[in-house]
C-alpha cells in the first residue's frame, strides 16, 4: 500500500498519523502539491485545515488560521494559540486578545481593519513556548499570508514572534522603538510587547503606548 493509502486508512480509522513533511512532499495528490508560494488564500487556508507537518496536529482541537483585512496596512504576528484561540479557531481571543483590541482601538483602529495572524497556526500543548521545528515546518504559511496580505508594516509581538520574524535573540526592550525589516518577505516590522506580558506587567503598558505612537507615525508617513 503506497504513503497516501495508508495516510487514508489510518485516518478513515481515527487513528492519529503525523505525515511528516518528506513524506507529504513525495506523496501528496498532484492537485495537492502546489507550491505554497502559488496558493490564493482559500486554498492556503484549506492547506493548513489539514496540515499535519509537525506533531501540534495531534493535540489541536482546530487549526487558527488567521483573520482580519486581507488588505490590510497594518499586520500583527503574534506567537501561537492559546487554549481560548484553539476552541474559537480565531486568534487573539481572551483577555490578551481583548487587550489587543483595546490598544487598537486607543490609536483608532478595529480589529477589522488589521489582520491578525501567529507564527503557529496550532496550539502547544500546556502553552509552552513554539519548538524550532514546528516553527520551520509552519513558518511557510506565515510568509504566504503575508506576501498576500502585502501589509506596509508588520507589527511582532512578543519575544518569540520577534526572534523567529528577524532571527535574533534580542529581547523585546532592546528591539522595540525602531524600524526592522521581516526577514524573509522585506517588509517593515516593529516590535512591542505581547499582551499576554501586559497583563502580567501593566507598568509595561506605557512603553506599548509609545510603541503604537510610533507604528501610527510610520503608517502615516509611508502614505504620504
Ligand atoms: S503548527 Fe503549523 S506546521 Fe504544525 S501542524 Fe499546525 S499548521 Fe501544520
């Protein structure tokens, strides 16, 4: 029985399989083994609903994908879903995510107006942190959304979202405050703390508010 059998059966069986990805590649339908560089979002989308690539797919309850305006000036990356994100199956829910709202809305922006993504589209289990090769078997998805969102500037936040967008080992306080460029797709990207930090460190907030000062200075500069 070939790969893509026994995918089928084991599946048709509810028995978990992790595909990895040497496997998917090599055995994928042709209508599946499109490059992700050449998906539109709805088959992007579909691509992730059914990925398997690292083991997260096990422990899922759903895939999260992304949200917000796919055209979007301002896109934000944040980490990866929690336990709230992985019932909805949309990001930056809960109480980090109500605060995100709020710093939106207190440089008047919506939620609809940005859109909104993770470096994983799956959540670790007990919330610890991504692993590197779950982040290298998802991080194609994350430069496909946004090479087709094509915001002006990217918004990172958190450590984590920092460290794998640029590839460094910075923390947050030293990051923050300037203009970056994402590594892999030349787009502008700031940096802020992760609103799951601010709850735990309020006093932090007035440097995000500076921060967010900043991104607005930048959008509205480039438009100029
Ligand atoms: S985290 Fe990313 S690579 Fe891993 S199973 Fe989920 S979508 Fe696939």
């Amino acid at each position: 029985m070939s790969n893509v059998g026994k995918i089928a059966y084991l599946q048709a069986m509810d028995i978990p399989v992790w595909i990895n990805k040497t496997t998917q590649e090599k055995d994928i339908p042709p209508e599946k083994a499109t490059s992700i560089t050449d998906l539109d979002w709805e088959t992007l989308a579909d691509r992730v609903r059914h990925c398997q690539q690292c083991g997260l797919s096990q422990s899922r309850k759903q895939t999260v994908f992304g949200t917000g305006n796919l055209q979007a000036e301002l896109m934000i990356i944040g980490e990866a879903p929690g336990a709230e994100e992985d019932r909805q199956g949309l990001p930056f829910v809960g109480r980090a995510g109500q605060l995100l709202t709020n710093m939106l809305n207190a440089i008047g922006l919506d939620r609809e107006q940005v859109y909104i993504a993770n470096i994983l589209k799956c959540r670790p289990p007990g919330n610890r942190d991504p692993q590197p090769a779950e982040v290298i078997a998802c991080n194609d998805y994350l430069n496909r959304q946004i090479a087709l969102v094509q915001p002006r500037l990217i918004l990172s936040l958190g450590g984590i979202s920092a460290k794998n967008l640029l590839q460094t080992d910075q923390p947050v306080g030293r990051l923050r405050g300037r203009v970056h460029q994402h590594l892999a797709t030349r787009t502008d990207l700031m940096v802020t703390y992760h609103p799951a930090y601010l709850l735990r460190r309020p006093e932090e907030k007035s440097k995000t508010w500076k921060d967010l000062q900043q991104i607005i200075s930048h959008l509205a500069n480039r438009s100029i």
